[in-house]
C-alpha cells in the first residue's frame, strides 16, 4: 500500500457536514510527499471520488489524477491508485464510546502518556473522537496521527491543521519524525504485523524514557464482538501480559502498568535505550 502523508493544509469543502451524503467528491489542493517512489517527489494535486456506503467512514473507491508540478517541485511523480477500497473504520466513533465511562477510560489512557509541552507524540490507528481529545487536553510539540484511512484523516486535518497526518502503515512510518516521546497504539488489533514487528519499529523511533500505550476503551470482551463484525480490519487480538512482557523485553521496553479488565485494557511501557 502507498504511504502518504498529509503535511499541508486542506482546501475542502466541510467535510464534517458531508459525513452523511450518498456521495461525495473532494477536490483537495494539498501536496503528498510519494515515499515509495523517490525522496522529494511530489504530487500537487489529487481527485478523490467517495462513493459512500455507509453514513461514516465507507466503502469506496477512490481514483487519484496527480496534477501538473509547479517549476519548484521538480517532476511530478504519477500515482494511480485504481479501485482503491477504504475499509470501514466507523466501529471507532461508535455511540457507544460517547458514555461518560468510556470517556472516563479515554482519558486514563491519555493521561497513562504523560504528555507535556515538548512532547512529540504518535497515535496509531486512533479514533476521530480520541484524537478531539488528546488535541484538547494534551497540548504537545508535535502530534502525528498514522492510520489507514485517508477519510479519517482528511477529517482531522480539517479541524487541526498543525496536527501531521500520515496514511500508511506504523512499520514505515518515516524516521524524520523521530524521537517519539509518546506513542498510542489505540487500536493494536488492526495492525497487520506481528507484535515483534510493531515494537522492533519502535524502538527505532522512540527517545530514551519513551512512554508506549497500547489500549482498548472497552476491553477484550467487546473486541471479540468488533472482531466478528469487521474481519476484514480487525486481524488480531490483545496480547496478554506474559506475552506482551517477553516481546517487549526483547526490544529494550519494561512493562509498567498493565490492565486487562471487562471495561477497559490499558499497557503502559517504557523504553530504556539500550545504549545509555
């Protein structure tokens, strides 16, 4: 899949009033930087076709028409991406998460970070609701928000335009980002990589004292139900404490905090760099 981040603001129409159309087309005006192809290689301009399926994030197919480069941008690398189908990710901002409990679990999870002012912090696979959040209540150097979905992302670069936005997967996530101060995994179950894989990356990316929480808001119980409902997303479960422990080991990170309840499951970890 083409990793591409968002670094440049947005020129949408409102895409929070258009959640609910049967269709809908952007005309973005924003610049992708193509890391699969080569460094510094830009496209200018995208079209992207929505054909909704479902009143949130849905079902579509996209197909990406880069523009002409202006002379400062060198030569315009060509994208297409045809049939593109976004999953659907509505499972994340479900009504269900708007209780004042899950809200209460949302910001322990939050406050697990410890964020502060110089923080540089990542969130992976987060929630529109949990990024409102964190933006909120946190205020930080630099947030990050890595997902797969291009929609979910656009929506959030419209309401917070100094957040960075990167469409792709957490394994190659750029280094130019790094240290991390912080990094949520808030839906680890949509990963398409071995937890082995997710903490060798991290450790690559993470500052000495760095703070890793891996969480669910309703625990592994609804999880389980999510898993059945959307398969093609969900790939994997929570891992347990002895296995998350001996993983995390293995790349220098120490197990701090841990709970696995009904209503919520929350890990905190800190990496210890090896090399101090």
């Amino acid at each position: 899949m083409s990793s591409l981040p968002l670094t440049t603001s947005l020129f949408l129409p409102s895409l929070s009033s258009c959640r609910s159309l049967p269709s809908l087309q952007l005309f973005p005006q924003c610049i992708f930087e193509d890391h699969n192809l080569h460094h510094g290689s830009h496209v200018s301009s995208l079209n992207l076709s929505f054909q909704s399926k479902f009143s949130r994030y849905s079902s579509c197919k996209r197909k990406w028409l880069p523009g002409a480069a202006t002379p400062n941008e060198g030569v315009a690398s060509v994208i297409n991406f045809e049939d593109f189908v976004e999953k659907d990710w509505s499972f994340l901002d479900s009504d269900e998460l708007n209780t004042e409990q899950n809200k209460h679990q949302i910001n322990n999870i939050i406050s697990a970070g410890e964020i502060e002012g110089t923080s540089r912090v990542l969130v992976s696979i987060g929630s529109e609701g949990f990024v409102d959040h964190l933006v909120e209540s946190s205020p930080c150097q630099m947030l990050l928000v890595v997902h797969d979905s291009l929609f979910l992302l656009a929506l959030i670069k419209e309401k917070y335009d100094k957040v960075k936005c990167w469409q792709g997967e957490l394994i190659h996530v750029p280094e130019k980002w790094a240290p991390l101060d912080v990094v949520f995994l808030y839906f680890l179950p949509a990963l398409p990589f071995t937890l082995d894989q997710v903490f060798e990356a991290l450790a690559k990316r993470c500052s000495p004292g760095a703070r890793l929480v891996i969480s669910h808001p309703q625990g592994r119980k609804v999880l389980t139900q999510q898993r059945e409902q959307f398969p093609d997303v969900i790939v994997s479960n929570l891992p347990d404490k002895m296995t998350l422990e001996k993983v995390a080991e293995a790349h220098s990170f120490k197990m701090k905090k841990f709970i696995d309840e009904p209503g919520l499951y929350l890990a905190v970890l800190n990496f210890c760099n090896p090399r101090s």
